[in-house]
C-alpha cells in the first residue's frame, strides 16, 4: 500500500520518497513509491502531473492511477530501479485547478440536495469543464440559478472545510450526504461546516473561499436525469473571459452591444429568409423568361431544348426543365448547370417513348458522376473540374442525337 500524503494535506507539493517497484505497464515505465503526495485518477478526480527528482536526473510523471490493492502507480517518462531515494514535485497549478473543482462540486452538490431534494449521481472532472448528473426528472433554468446562487453564497462565507477519518459505524449515524458502496476501514470524511458532511478521498480546500466561485453553464437531460455542466475558481474567470470575447467579436459584426446580439441575429436570420424566397421567386420568373425564349428558338415535335448554362446552378435548371415540360407543346430538355457541383437534368413532357432515367445513367457512365431519376425527370451530379465542364455540351448534343422521336 502506498501512503497517501494528498489525505491529509491538499496543499503538499514537495515529498521524499522512495522507490519500492519499477515495471513496465502496457510498454510505460510505471513506479510504486512508498509515500506519495501525487493524487490518482479517481472519484471523478482527474490525476496529478509533476517530476520525480533522483541521482541528479528529472523524470515527468505523466499518469497516476489508483491501484485495487492500495497501491498507487507513477506512469513516468523513464524508469528508476528499486531503492531509489526520490524527490516529487506536483504541479501546483494543476492540482489547486482540481482542488477548486472538486471542492466547488461538494458545495454544489449540496446546495442541489438542499434546495431541491436532487442527489447527485455522477461527477465528472474535464479538462475544460466539469459535470454533475443530478437525479431528476427535470432542471428549470430558474432553479439551477438558484442552486448557483446558494453555492456562490457558501463560497463568499469561507467556511472552514475539516477532513477527518472516522470508522464506517460512526459515520452511519452521521446523516453522510453519500456513503460509499463498499468500504472497509475508516472513512475520510469532507466537512463544508453547516452546510455539506460526505465521504471522499479527493483533494479539497482548506476553506469554501478557495473555490472562488461557481459558474453553471450547460444544462441537458440525459438517460439518469440531468446533466449540469460547471466551472469554479480561474476556470470560471477564464472561460467568462472566453465567452466575453466571443460575445465582444460577434456584436463587433453587427455594430451593437453584446446584450443585442441574439435579437440583431434574429433580425438577421429574418432577412436572409426574406431574401431567399424573394431569390427564389425571381429565380421562377427567369426560368419562366427563358422557358419562353427557348420554346420560340426550338422547331420540332418534340421540340428538342439542349443547353449548358456555366454560370447557373442545379436549382435554376431544375425550374427552367419543370417550366419547358409543364407547357402545352411536347418538349425534351437536356439542361446543364455549372455553378456549384456542375448538375446535368433531363426531362419531357409525359407521355413520350424516351427514357430520362435512362439516358442520365449513360450520361453519368461517360462523365463520372452519378444520378438517375424516372422515365420523365430525371437528375446527376459531376464533379467540378475543367474537362468534365468542356464535355458536358457535347454530351447533352450527343444525347440529343440519340434520342428516337
Ligand atoms: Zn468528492
């Protein structure tokens, strides 16, 4: 068993120890030490990094992880034999961004159990935010402002928060907020004074003040109840700068205030509807337009249309075919777009021995595209490129020429 230092002071950064087992683990230089102040990935509690100091040379310690037997193995970047006196150093910025999280969750956890009844399931500690899954069939944003709320209050009265070990029995006629499934031993207790008294074995702060504040960010329901994304201490101030930045860039775009963005974004996403559908509206009168001009140009029966239109997209010449087709005259259309994803659309008026489907699946055979379509409209795809462009007139000619009317 490895004696853990982190259990009784949160705040250790500097230990000797040494070295009691050196092994490889899935091809990593792994170290059992006998005393250890770096914190294992565990309860929800993401682990330490730091440095190993020994003989003169500095090894990174890369992982922690907790052993079932008790021991706590040191991934590091290279080994160190058995014996070896050694000197750690945790990441102090590291583990006192872990401290705030942590301890800012039991705080908020509490402030969930004593407003609402809601237990806490789950905690998760990312490396950019943190989650708690609350049992519950539901959060109101009003109620998780409150929580926030209540938890930033605990914070600011800087309550003495007290670990203490006391056997399982004992804790039992606590009122623990959590007890540990399976436990043998002592349990270390974490003490927020009047507010928050539960079992854990992490890393906390010596008084609510530490944490610094709360922040509750994202709220979604998920298959347990509802899951409350959260940031405390630097992490909070550094993602509000974040969000302010991001807000500051978007109003910037639109010349307001941030508190106006969301409404000059409903305004805006008005306008491009409004100018999408009036788009689309002059699209069918141009297509209707040339419909005209083209059925006037064509003799024939059928009167046969081919035509390529580089600088017009796929929807244009999907218009102008259901315009050429609709008519009381018997037509063919063999249409060809090149904006966007260069577009190929055949179609007739129904009732006529042609095949569109067909004869799209031999074009898209001879220009590397696919599509397909029924026997009166149908449509493909080609891929942009110079020489499938120069090709795609005459194809629609040799198409033209093909067809048994
Ligand atoms: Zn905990």
């Amino acid at each position: 068993m490895t004696e853990r230092l982190y259990y009784h002071d949160s705040f250790l950064y500097d230990f000797d120890a040494r070295v009691v087992e050196a092994f490889e683990s899935n091809g990593r230089p792994a170290i059992v030490l006998d005393r250890t102040a770096f914190y294992p990935t565990s309860g929800g509690q993401v682990h330490d990094l730091g440095m190993l100091r020994a003989d003169g040379q500095q090894i990174a310690i890369t992982e922690v992880a907790d052993e079932e037997d008790g021991r706590i193995l040191h991934f590091a970047a290279a080994s160190l034999s058995a014996g070896t006196q050694v000197h750690g150093s945790v990441d102090a910025a590291r583990r006192l961004d872990h401290v705030q999280q942590h301890s800012g969750q039991h705080v908020l956890s509490a402030a969930f159990i004593r407003l609402f009844n809601m237990p806490t399931v789950s905690f998760h500690m990312g490396e950019e935010s943190c989650t708690i899954d609350l049992e519950t069939s539901g959060l109101s944003a009003a109620q998780a402002q409150k929580a926030e709320l209540l938890a930033n209050e605990v914070i600011a009265e800087d309550r003495p928060v007290n670990i203490r070990f006391v056997p399982l029995e004992e804790a039992r006629q606590l009122g623990l907020r959590k007890l540990p499934p399976k436990q043998t031993g002592d349990l270390r207790l974490i003490d927020i004074t009047d507010f928050d008294l539960t079992a854990c074995g992490g890393t906390h702060v010596r008084a609510t003040g530490q944490i610094g504040s709360i922040l509750l960010r994202k709220i979604e329901k998920v298959k347990q109840g509802v899951r409350v994304e959260f940031v405390c201490g630097l992490r909070a101030v550094a993602m509000a700068r974040h969000d302010y930045s991001t807000l500051t860039e978007a109003a910037a775009l639109y010349s307001s205030h941030i508190y106006d963005v969301p409404e000059q974004v409903r305004k805006s996403l008005a306008e491009a509807k409004a100018a999408g559908k009036s788009q689309h509206k002059l699209l069918e009168e141009l297509a209707e337009l040339y419909s005209e001009r083209l059925l006037a140009q064509t003799a024939g029966s059928p009167q046969v249309i081919t035509q390529f239109f580089p600088d017009r997209d796929a929807l244009f010449i999907k218009l102008l075919a259901q315009k050429l087709t609709a008519g009381k005259s018997t037509v063919i259309a063999l249409l060809a777009s090149g904006a966007g994803q260069p577009t190929l659309v055949f179609a007739q008026t129904p009732g006529q021995k042609s095949n569109m489907g067909q004869l799209m699946k031999e074009a898209m055979a001879q220009l590397g595209g696919r599509g397909g379509g029924s026997a009166d409209m149908a449509q493909g795809g080609v891929p942009a490129s110079a020489q499938q462009l120069e090709g795609i007139e005459s194809l629609l000619l040799r198409t033209a020429a093909s067809l048994k009317v």
